[in-house]
C-alpha cells in the first residue's frame, strides 16, 4: 500500500532542506504534484492533507480527473505537449506550462480571444537544445515573448524546462543554472504587456533539489510522491 500522504511529507521535508540551503525560504518553492498516474482517489487523499497544485501530462486525463474530484481551491497544471485539437479544453487548468511552439501559440491566442478570456502560460524553454525534447531554444527566447506579447489572450508568467532523463548531474546543474540566469535577466529587464517572470518550473522527481539550488520557484514531483519501490502508481 502507497502511503501518498507520507511520501509528500517526504517531498515537502527535502524542498524545505533544498530550499533553506539555497537561502531562500521554503515557501517560495511551489511543489506541483504530478498525478498524471495516479488515480483521483490518491489525489484526493492529498487535498484531504491540504495540498492544493497538482499537474498532469494529458488534457482529457487531466480534464477527467478534475471533473472527478470537483474542488475550485485547487490548481491544475498541464505540464504536457499540448495538441492544438485540444486547445478548446485548455480553460480546466490554472497554469499552462508546456506552450513550446509558435503554431500554438497563435491558435491559443485565437481561441482566447475568440472567447474573450486570457490563458496563464509559462514558455517551455529546450535549454539542452534536445531534439528529443519539446520547446523553443533559449536563443529563440526573447523574440518569442515579443511575438506572444503581440498576439493577446496569452498572459506569459515565467518559463519552463524538462531536461534529459539520463544526463549527469553536472549537466543538468548546467542546463538549470543556464535558465535560472535567463529567467534573472528578463525579471530584471523591462518586459512586455502580458509578460512576467514569476514562475521558474524547473524539476522533477529525480533532480528537484538540484532544481531549486540553481531558482527554481516550482518543481514538478509525480513519482517521488505517487509511486512505491516498484514502480506502480497508486
């Protein structure tokens, strides 16, 4: 038996250590639990502890389990490539962390302001530049915000990257310290209408604490949380 709730404490102790050591206070980092295969009962034994943001990879997974738990105090992250056939079910989530592309880009903007309503988006940022992996190259960066600035119904809150599975520790410290010190620089800098840097998601199960070492404000965590040893998901 999964004890979800537990595993959580555990999470929340080491982004508290994680954050402390990066002289930064423990709640500043906000913690995404992934329950993109998790079943809505573990999610729910979570909200019962008062965790309240939770991510998913899938829109209808995710559209599904929203509508199974029914909670308006919860935030609902999409963490997942996102198709632009699905873009009319994009208003169930808080935060979009996966806008990765200009075609999406200017179809959400469209639908946006088709329904006079405006998306919460982070830029998914390829910083290892993989092409395995989605989203724009960090040299595509600012002429991206400019553009999605331009376009409406897109409000951009801070940037995103997933980086490779399999890369050393040194890399990935690379790979985040590299977008932690984009993310410093446009927060400094004068942005556009529509744009701010106030979310850096950086992080998952695997390399969170190296995440907020380098600034991450958000860290993503499923199978730290949601997983036992072997695997399976509650």
């Amino acid at each position: 038996m999964i004890n979800v709730v537990q595993n959580l404490a555990l999470v929340k102790e080491r982004v508290v250590k994680a954050a402390t050591a990066a002289g930064k206070a423990p709640e500043e980092i906000t913690l995404v639990a992934v329950s993109k295969r998790a079943s809505a009962t573990a999610v729910q034994a979570l909200v019962a502890a008062g965790h309240r943001d939770f991510g998913e990879n899938r829109v209808q997974e995710g559209r599904n389990k929203i509508t199974a738990i029914s909670d308006e105090n919860l935030r609902w992250h999409l963490i997942g490539r996102i198709q632009t056939n699905k873009i009319k079910y994009l208003p169930s989530f808080s935060l979009i962390h996966s806008l990765d592309r200009w075609e999406l880009a200017e179809k959400m903007s469209s639908y946006a302001l088709n329904k006079g309503m405006d998306f919460q988006c982070l830029l998914q940022v390829n910083v290892a530049a993989d092409p395995a992996k989605a989203g724009i190259l960090l040299n595509e960066v600012n002429d991206f915000i400019e553009g999605v600035s331009r376009l409406g119904g897109i409000t951009l809150r801070g940037l995103m990257t997933i980086t490779a599975l399999d890369a050393s520790v040194e890399q990935t410290r690379e790979w985040f310290g590299t977008l932690a010190g984009r993310f410093a620089f446009l927060a400094q800098g004068s942005l556009p209408k529509n744009t701010e840097m106030k979310w850096l998601s950086m992080g998952m199960s695997g390399d969170f604490e190296l995440a907020i070492a380098a600034g991450a404000n958000m860290v993503r965590v499923g199978s730290a949380i949601f997983a036992g040893k072997d695997g399976q998901y509650a």
